[in-house]
C-alpha cells in the first residue's frame, strides 16, 4: 500500500525495537527501488519514554526527513499515544497493538483504526524478543512487501545478534506469523497485555524490596542472578508487554545483587 509517497511514523518504548522495525522497512523500500529516509528519536526510550522513527517512502526526491502529519502511523504501547496525537489527520491509518491499547483510547483521537494483537501473539507464541520481528511482518505485508525479501532485509542486520539456528529460526517464523495476522477493524483483541505501571512493594520486618513495572523489560536477569531463588517470573505484564518477575520477600537475603545486574533500575531490596 505505498503510493507516490508514503509518510510512516512508528512510535513504541525502548525495548520493543521500534528502530529496527522503522529501518529495515526504510531500508526493504530502497531495496525495491523507492527513495526512502528513515530518521530515529532518541530519548530516554530505555527508562521508559517513548521511542519514535520517522520514515518516508517515495518515488520522487525527498526533500526533508521529517514531517508534521502521517500516511501512517504503527503504534506499540498505550504511552506512545500522547507523542503521536500531533501526526494524525482523519485520513491516517493508525494501526495499534490492540493487545495492549484499548480500542476506545485509540478512538479518542483517531478515525482510521486498525488493529493487530502483537503481544498476544508475541508472548504466547514465540517469546518477548521476538515482537518487533512479528509487527515486520503485521507492517510489511500491509505495505505490500514480499515476506521473503522482508526476512533478507531483517537477517542481514540482526543476523549477528541470532545466536543460535533455534533463535534464527523462531525469529523468522514470527516474521511470517505476522505477515499472515488478519487486520482488525471494528472489532478489536481485549488489551489483556495492557502494562501494569504500578511499582510493586514488598514487606515483612526485616526487609522491603520493589518492583517498577514501568521501567522493566522482562529480561528476568535478576531472577537468574538471585541466589537463593527468592525471584521468579511473575504473572503480571509490564514495560514490554513481557512477564515482570515476583519476589518472596521471605526468602529473600538482601545481597543487592538483582540490583546491581538490572540493567534498569527496576528491582531493588533493602533492609529496614
């Protein structure tokens, strides 16, 4: 669906891999003989902020790489819709994550809805880490691009990065599970992935620790490093979309060793 020029603003969090997904699409376009740029907004998108990328596909000369209103807008996680309110007219296509953002927050400023459950997909089927790879596939089919060509362009930059055949492989299955996802509109996924921001407090007489949601990306590194298994992965989702762990304050030592290896500052103990 690329016409003479095709504006595209993809907006997330960090984490979600909303670059790779906005240059590999800019770069597939190239690939096919369009003009194409693709610009990134770097913030604080690690600690939570908002990620956004600037694409623009063309037949014709690109004149600049930045834009006030979108063809097209892809929309990752409900804490992006306050920075992508500003692109949308009544004739953008915003196509959201309805597994994470409610429909009826979506309506409220936009007219063009599409939906995809990403992160139901995501998670339930091949893992976190795999997301971006399957809304390349939700994008790039909705674009017209071959799957194909799509994966030749993905593994060409992340290539370095699948650290086994098992993770390449899954990694190209959830490209292809996306390209082959039926578009919502009208009806929409329960937002059952929707993020739970509130920190998590933990207590008994001796120690209290917390848990932030809205800083963790799921890795569960603190639930290999803790030594005594006090950590494990929760049932809530967070950050990502992905599991946030749970700790048993009861048998928690105090080390400080979660805190020191979360890459985040999402997870901490102390003693009272």
């Amino acid at each position: 669906m690329i016409h003479e020029t095709t504006i595209i603003l993809f907006a997330g969090e960090g984490g979600q891999g909303v670059q790779t997904i906005a240059e590999v699409t800019a770069a597939l376009a190239i690939g096919k003989g369009y003009n194409a740029t693709y610009i990134p907004y770097f913030g604080v998108e690690q600690r939570g902020a908002s990620s956004i990328a600037y694409v623009i596909i063309s037949k014709g000369t690109i004149y600049y790489p930045r834009f006030d209103d979108a063809d097209i807008i892809v929309v990752m996680r409900e804490r992006a819709l306050k920075d992508i309110k500003r692109f949308i007219t009544p004739n953008t296509d915003v196509i959201f994550d309805s597994s994470t953002i409610e429909a009826k927050d979506i309506h409220k400023i936009a007219t063009k809805t599409i939906g995809f459950p990403g992160s139901k997909y995501a998670l339930t089927k091949f893992g976190a880490k795999s997301y971006n790879l399957l809304v390349l596939g939700v994008i790039g089919n909705y674009l017209g691009f071959d799957k194909t060509e799509l994966w030749e362009n993905v593994f060409e930059k992340l290539k370095s990065k699948f650290k086994s055949k098992e993770i390449e492989e899954k990694n190209k299955l959830a490209l292809e599970f996306g390209a082959k996802i039926v578009l919502e509109k009208g009806e929409y996924s329960k937002a059952e992935f929707k993020a739970d921001l509130g920190d998590k407090l933990y207590r008994n007489k001796e120690r209290e620790g917390i848990i932030k949601p809205s800083l963790c990306k799921g890795c569960l590194i603190c639930v290999e490093k803790c030594p005594v298994g006090a950590l494990s992965k929760g049932s809530e989702v967070g950050f990502f979309g992905a599991n946030i762990p749970d700790l048993n304050i009861e048998k928690c030592i105090t080390c400080g060793i979660c805190k020191r290896f979360c890459p985040d500052g999402a997870v901490a103990v102390e003693k009272r």
